[in-house]
C-alpha cells in the first residue's frame, strides 16, 4: 500500500511540475487559457506532427488531430511521428499516443479522415480556438481553408516547405502577401475565385525555388481509399530541419495567438 501510495504521489508531483517553465513565462492566466483551448490540425506530416509536438509541449488542453493516411517508410526522413515501430500505424493514433505519453491530461481527438467537402462539418465542428492547415495537396487544402473562412474559424496555414535549406528566409503573414512561394501563389489564386482576399494566415519561405514537374511521382502504396482523388503529386525533396522549424514556428504562432490578449 505504502508503494502504490508513493507512485500516485509521484504522478501528481510529475503534473505539477510537467509545465513550470511555461507556467514561469507565460503567467499563470495565460497558461490556463493554452489549457482551456482547443485547436485542430489537419495534416500530421513534416509539418503537421512537429506542430502537433509543440502544442502538446506547451500544455494546449485539447487538440483534434485529423490525417486519413497511414505511416510509411518514406516518412521517416522528415516526420516525427514515423519510426520503424510505427510504420503502417494511422498517423493519428501514433500522434494521439505520443501526445498522451507528453500530457496525460490533453483531450485528443483523432479523426481518420480525408479533408474534404463531405468531411467539413465533422473535422470544424465544434469549432476551434484555431485551425492549423498542414496540408500539402492544393484541393484539399482550398476546401479546407474556404469552408473555415466561411465558418469564420481563425486558421493557421503552411505554405511549401519543400526545396528549401534557408531558414533565415521563413516568413509569417496574410496568405494574400506572402511572396516567392509557388503554393502560396496557386492557393491565393484559388481564394480569390472564391471570393476571399484575406484573413488567413500562413507560413511561407521567400527562398527562390524551382520545381520539375516532370519528376518522378508519388510512389508509396496506396493506403486510403481516397489515394485517387486528385492529381498525383511529384516527389519532392526536403529537409527535416526546414519541415520541422515550419512546424514549430506554426506552433509557436497560435500559442501566442491563444494568450495574446490573456
């Protein structure tokens, strides 16, 4: 009995103390906000995860991760969340189990689903204190950030992270004056035939790149029945390093978002 006493007292101890250095920065009202909120992800690849990461770090209360594939081998360069024990695993169990692992007392909802018009109500309701967008596919991505906008949910976007080896070139800002990204360009130019021109803000690189469109494609196994929705995507090469700072910059944005006016 004396044991099993001292291990609860552990535990509660290990809550105590599991965010003092955020409690010590933010104050304790604006930690209690980063615990009262909710924020959903959709997308838990090179960016998504880190997001993900960094959020559950900092003690968000409830998060909704949302991602319809699987972990695969090709992940593991860039991903946080893949290992050799979690491929083939959905990205949203392994993520809920690892944020569980970081704070026992996060809400963590996954959804296993395929952002799209269908999918819409059930990822953005009820709505979030803040989307996070870590999409890499342009339709998905537009139906997503247009039925936020209409929802009027604040959203958090990441542009292209791929090609690029400068960090001192990643920049936070409106979606409509971001520069120098080629995502960026296509999705701006998506919102605006749909009639928005602004509100969403997003992470993006001004480093110059080039794409070959004429690369190879995506050559994974097919893990979802919506792999063929779409067009098929080139392979492009990244950096850990780039994908992952794009995540915890997104990250770090909404954490203060979420206790700016606290």
């Amino acid at each position: 009995m004396l044991i099993v006493a001292d291990k609860e007292n552990d535990m509660v101890a290990n809550d105590l103390v599991r965010f003092t250095r955020t409690r010590c920065f933010l104050g304790e009202e604006k930690f209690t906000a980063l615990q009262q909120a909710m924020v959903t992800i959709v997308g838990l690849g090179a960016v998504g995860g880190y997001a993900a990461e960094g959020l559950a770090r900092a003690g968000v209360g409830k998060l909704r991760l949302v991602d319809f594939d699987t972990i695969q081998p090709s992940n593991i360069n860039r991903q946080i969340l893949a290992l050799t024990s979690s491929i083939g695993q959905a990205k949203v169990d392994v993520a809920r189990a690892r944020i569980q692992e970081i704070n026992p007392d996060c809400q963590v909802e996954a959804l296993q689903h395929f952002a799209a018009e269908e999918t819409l109500d059930e990822i953005l309701h009820p709505a979030p204190d803040i989307l996070i967008d870590a999409i890499d596919s342009l339709n998905p991505k537009i139906q997503l950030l247009v039925g936020a906008r209409k929802r009027n949910i604040p959203t958090f976007s990441s542009m292209g992270a791929a090609l690029r080896t400068d960090p001192s070139k990643i920049k936070t800002g409106d979606i409509m004056t971001s520069n120098h990204c080629p995502l960026a360009k296509h999705v701006r130019n998506r919102l605006r035939r749909q009639g928005i021109e602004g509100g969403i803000d997003c992470i993006y690189s001004t480093e110059r790149v080039e794409f070959n469109y004429e690369g190879p494609e995506q050559t994974d196994t097919p893990t979802s029945p919506y792999e063929k929705r779409g067009r098929k995507r080139n392979v492009l090469g990244s950096l850990p390093t780039i994908t992952g700072i794009f995540g915890l910059i997104i990250a770090n944005e909404v954490i203060l978002r979420l206790t700016r006016d606290k």
